[in-house]
C-alpha cells in the first residue's frame, strides 16, 4: 500500500486503515500546532530521525492504560510514602523534553545500569521547538520529578478531550519515572481524562498497567474520548487551565 504525501497546506490525513503493516501511514508535512492537533485527535503521531522527512504512524495493536488501571508496586509505594521525590506539572517542560532527548535510557526504563541505551533520536531540535508550542498553547503538558531541587525524572506528552498522548520519559535516579506515571494518574483520575495512550508497546508500560488493543478497538474509544469533547488547557500546575473546545 502507497504512503500518503502530505501537502503543506492541508492538515487531514488519510485514514488510519491505510496504514503499512509496520503503522506508517504518511510523510511530509510539518509540526505545526494545527497539525499536530489533528494527529492526535485521529490517532497519529509523528516519529522521525533528524533528517529525515517527518514520518507519521497509526500502529497496530495500539498501548494503552486507563488512568485507575496503573499497577504500583509495594517497592514503589514505599518510594512514593517516603517523599523523597516531589512531584510538578508543567513546570519546566523544556527540561524534561531536552532530557528525554539527551538522558541515556536504560532498555523499557529500567534502573539496571547494564542495560542501559542510547538516548532518543527522534526528539531533534524541531520536534522540542513544537511541543513547546504546544505546551505555550497549554496543550502539551510535562510532569516534574525533584530530589532536592535536580530535576531526576519526568514526562510529557499532549492532551486532547479525555485522552493524554504519552510520548517519553526519563529518569535519573530509580522509580522517579514511574512516580512522574502514578501522579500523572491521580492527576487524569481527578480530572476526568480516562485514557493515555502510550503507542508503542513495552514491557515497562505492561508492568505499569498498560495493554494492547488493536487499532480498530483504540480508534472507537478515541472518537468517544475526542470528538465533541472539552479539553483541560492550560498550565495543569498553577490551577489556571480551563476546560475549552480545541
């Protein structure tokens, strides 16, 4: 199946059923705001290497976690009753955007220093450049993880309707990823977003709770979380956002 050109002055894409086996559906295009927004409100995302042109994916099967469905270790609660991390959201989404960019991580995120990778590729300078927009526009949104004032863990990833699009983290030190994941789910839980997807299937979103559906079940629950649906924007840390229709 051909892979669909996008045009520079078009934001809709094809639909997702014409994806490859491997999931990529189109090329080209560009990361601004209103595209970025359709994407992920129809289920694409983009994901790319420095230059190359922008490739953008609909996979099949899709990883996704209720909110209420995260699974907490007792290791990770004692990590979490021992306030030894302190917790924000959108504080500094730059920071932790450029490190999950520059951190080596370690395979599926876990603390073992053999195991651990390079870190992401596909987070280049344009890709940081629009997501800050979006997060200027209170769309992307980041969660902070402190120990003693150094940033040692976080993610971030894009909202819309009820649903938060994961798209990396990053730790430093062990468990603070996965506490920047839990509170970021108490955070949806009390807000009423009742879906991240985390795209990519790996074996630490399987330990946290999360499963794969196949693209067809996610994209039914996408168009009930998504369309006509409100959006929390703003900055989700000083108690400004409000609930707007994108």
């Amino acid at each position: 199946m051909p892979v669909y050109m996008l045009k520079d002055e078009v934001y809709d894409f094809p639909p997702v059923s014409q994806s490859t086996k491997e999931g990529l559906l189109a090329i080209g295009g560009d990361l601004s705001p209103e595209r970025l927004l359709v994407a992920y409100s129809s289920g694409i995302f983009p994901w790319y290497s420095e230059g190359e042109p922008i490739l953008w994916w609909s996979l099949d099967p899709r990883m996704v976690l209720r909110p209420e469905d995260i699974k907490v270790t007792k290791s990770l609660w004692k990590t979490i009753e021992s306030n030894k991390y302190s917790c924000s959201f959108d504080a500094d989404f730059e920071g932790v955007i450029r490190a999950c960019a520059t951190i080596p991580r370690t395979d599926d995120q876990l603390e073992e220093e053999e195991d651990q990778d390079e870190p992401s590729p596909w987070i280049s300078e344009e890709m940081i450049a629009a997501y800050c927009d979006l997060n200027d526009l209170g769309i992307a949104h980041s969660v902070e993880v402190y120990q003693e004032n150094e940033l040692v863990g976080g993610l971030y990833g894009v909202s819309v309707g009820k649903v938060f699009c994961a798209e990396s983290m990053f730790h430093t030190k062990t468990d603070a990823s996965k506490v920047a994941l839990y509170n970021l789910c108490q955070f949806l839980t009390r807000n009423g977003i009742e879906l991240i997807d985390a795209q990519q299937e790996t074996a630490h979103m399987r330990r946290m709770g999360a499963a794969p559906i196949t693209r067809r079940e996610f994209m039914k629950k996408l168009k009930k979380l998504v369309n006509g649906q409100e959006t929390l924007v703003g900055n989700w840390g000083d108690g400004s956002a409000e609930m707007k229709r994108l």
